[in-house]
C-alpha cells in the first residue's frame, strides 16, 4: 500500500470517528415531547455519506466525475430505465426536461412557443415554471381529494389542438393513474413527463414510476427520498432524448464527450455544423441555446451512499405513513384520509390530511394548533398557482379547463405532516396523540 493510500484510510477512520461524535443521531433518546421539534422532513445520513464525500474531496475533481457516473449506473440499475443524467436540483431537471422537448431535432414533434402543456395548478411551481418558461401554455386540470393527482376524467376536454405534452407531478409520493394518462398521450400522440421528485421507489401495477413517460424528473434535495444537499436528475430510455438533455444540461453544446475527455467520437475536426468553417471543433459546437446545470462530482458522492440506504428508507416512509393513517382512523369525521389507487405502491413524502367542509375548526386553525406543540406542517406547495402572485401579478398565459373546484379546497383545507425515516416511534405516537385533542381543543 503506497503512502497515499495509507493516509486515505487514515482520513477515513477519522472521519467516520467525527461521525459518531458529532452526528450519530440520538433522536430516540434525545426527544422531549412538547419541546423537540418534530420535523416534516430532513436528511438521514451516517458515516458513509461523510467518508464517500471526503473520498471524493481528496480527489479534488469538483465537477462531474466517477461517483457521478456510479450514482447514475446505480439509479438506472434501481429504476430499470436506459439513462439518467443528474443535474444540479430537480427544478433543473423540469427545465431541461421542457427544454429537451423544444430542440428542432425532434422534427415536427418539438414542442414550440403557444403549445399547450396539460398539467395541474396543484404541486409545486416548478412543475409548471419551465412550461411558461419556454414559451408554452399550461392548461390547468382539476385534481381528486384523496390522491392530490389530476382528475383523469377530465383530460379529453382539455384537449385542444394545441396540446402536444402532458406534464405531472405524482403528488406526495402517490402515483397518478399511469394507466389512464398513459393511454391519453399515446393516443393523441402527446408526450408525456413525468415529475418524479417526490415519489422515488412507488410503484404502479409493480412497475417504478418515472419509467412510464418519456421523460421523468427526479429531486435530491434534503427533504426528498434520498439527498445529495441539492440535486437532481433526468432519466428516458430515449437516447436521442436523453442526448438533447445532456446538450440544455451542458450550455447546450453538441459535443457528448464527458468532463476532462477529448474527441471520444474520434472525429472532432471533421463535422460541418451550420454556418461555422468545416471541421470547427466540435467541443465548441452550440446546438441549442442551453444552461450550465451540471453536479458536482462531492454531490454525487453523497448520493452513491444514500442510494444504498433507499430501499430501507422507503420502507421506514411506508411504515411511518400506515402507522398515522391507522391512528388517525378515528378522526375520519373531521379529515379527509389520503387514497392510495390499488394498482399503486406509494413512496410516501407525507402523509396529507382535508379538513372536511362541516368540520367545528379551519386549516389554520389545526396548523396553528399542531406548529405550537412543535409539530411541523405544509400545505400541499402552492396551492392554486394560478392564484398566486407569480401569475395574478403577472398576466401569465395560461388555460383552465373546466372549474378547479377540488384544488381551491386543497389551497383552504389541506396540509401534510413528515413520515420521513428520522422520525421516531415516540415522535409518530406524540404526533398522533396531539392529533386526537384536536376535536376537543377546537370545537
């Protein structure tokens, strides 16, 4: 063993003692009901993510390199799709996404300014901003209350001869109905994203979502399934979809060769691109007007550590929500309980809760209540975005098919609590015990 590598050893013992003093968690005994703060999220972690993170330090590549190329074998190798391109947040990967769709190589089927995009105003904006973004419209569609996902009832009225893309979330980790959206895009030849951020690992008819459209987005950021910090990733079995991105990832350049490599397609002076000389090197070569949205290569070592951690860590997501659902059974009367369809397997990110219409006390009212015993709520993101400011201030083009009746009432009753994997059985049993004074504290 050469000295460097003695020393690397060395670091990494070290390291992982730094772990056990600093940061092996001690929630169990450390929690005081009423004075603990039980969070809606946050990242676990152990001395593997530490010391796969100094490894990659000590490298001192900083950008992409050969942990990125590791988590996006063991990513695909998970999901049991072709490619995976990470990127730096997962509000990246829905831009170069949308942006992918737009290239003019895809002919007649690029999606082009005024095209109309099907999505719902319930999720998070950036779901919809990459829409408005490149141009295009979203169409905003109802949602259900039980799964938080469009309303599939409703697709073929907002179908107008514009629409060439269907983009939607799997809300909270609940899939939508694949089968029926699916189905939708393939027969009026549509294409269809799917934004994955907050359901990795569910499942629909036992098959990964994400692997369903053509195109999927995913978020590593410190509340999602998994974290690199920030982070991100675009996965297809299309490899022409899955250059395009690469290409808006990549200030969108032409050349595919990876950080630090040169001429791997061994005809770098010999193409003839546009109006540019023959033989213009083609690592200079612009094909799209694009962004510099990469990882770096310290992010994706910490996502290699915790993708080994992920199947465990849905599992802890599930068990987590059952145990609330079943514990908050019994408040039915006042609460709309989340529907999961039985063709899926959801990967959980909270366990979302309606305050029904005839119930004695408000959304605010229970938030308030919960937040003062240090119990950390959400609303499902922004609600209505169209009646947000980003879009009442704005005068953004954009289209409602039919009424938003249900995501009005998600944007005034609805909210979610943490099922993540740091949560503690003394947590989960002080949440539910809070939970059943409700009915009492504020009828």
């Amino acid at each position: 063993m050469d000295k460097r590598e003695q020393l690397r050893r060395e670091i990494f013992a070290k390291v992982s003692e730094y772990y056990r003093l600093a940061h092996q968690p001690t929630q169990e005994a450390d929690f005081v009901a009423g004075k603990s703060r039980v969070n809606y999220a946050g990242r676990v972690f152990d001395e593997n993510e530490l010391v796969s993170l100094v490894d990659s330090a000590l490298d001192f590549w900083l950008t992409s390199g050969r942990y990125e190329q590791e988590f996006q074998a063991k990513m695909s190798s998970f999901l049991g799709t072709m490619h995976v391109v990470t990127t730096n947040s997962g509000s990246s990967a829905n831009l170069l996404a949308i942006s992918a769709l737009t290239s003019y190589k895809l002919g007649e089927r690029r999606l082009k300014p005024g095209d109309e995009v099907i999505t719902v105003a319930t999720g998070f904006p950036t779901t919809v901003a990459p829409i408005v973004q490149n141009g295009l419209v979203p169409v905003f569609v109802d949602i259900e209350i039980g799964t938080y996902n469009i309303d599939t009832d409703l697709l073929e009225a907002a179908l107008s001869a514009r629409t060439r893309a269907v983009f939607l979330a799997h809300t909270l980790g609940i899939p939508f109905n694949l089968d029926r959206v699916a189905a939708f895009a393939r027969r009026h030849n549509l294409w269809l994203i799917e934004d994955n951020c907050d359901a990795l690992g569910a499942k629909w008819n036992g098959k990964h979502t994400g692997t369903f459209g053509d195109l999927a987005t995913f978020s590593f950021y410190p509340a999602h399934h998994i974290t690199m910090g920030e982070g991100g990733a675009v996965t297809t079995d299309d490899p022409v979809l899955k250059q395009l991105v690469t290409s808006f990832r990549d200030w969108g350049r032409d050349c595919w060769c990876d950080p630090g490599q040169d001429n791997t397609c061994n005809k770098r002076f010999e193409g003839q691109f546009g109006d540019l000389p023959a033989g213009y090197d083609h690592k200079y070569v612009y094909s799209h007007l694009g962004y510099n949205l990469k990882l770096t290569d310290m992010q994706a070592a910490v996502g290699v550590a915790q993708l080994d951690k992920l199947p465990a860590f849905i599992e802890k997501r599930r068990e987590n929500w059952h145990r609330l659902y079943q514990g908050l059974k019994v408040l039915e009367e006042f609460f709309i309980l989340p529907n999961v369809p039985p063709q899926a397997d959801a990967s959980p990110f909270g366990f979302v809760l309606t305050v029904r219409d005839d119930a004695p006390f408000d959304r605010r009212e229970v938030t308030a209540f919960l937040e003062e015993r240090r119990i950390q709520t959400r609303t499902v993101f922004a609600g209505n975005i169209v009646r947000q400011p980003a879009f009442t201030n704005s005068n953004v083009p954009h289209r409602i098919a039919g009424k938003l009746k249900s995501t009005d009432k998600v944007m005034t009753d609805t909210f979610w609590v943490g099922v993540y994997p740091g949560l503690s059985s003394s947590m989960l049993e002080y949440m539910l015990d809070k939970f059943r004074q409700i009915p009492e504290k504020l009828s």
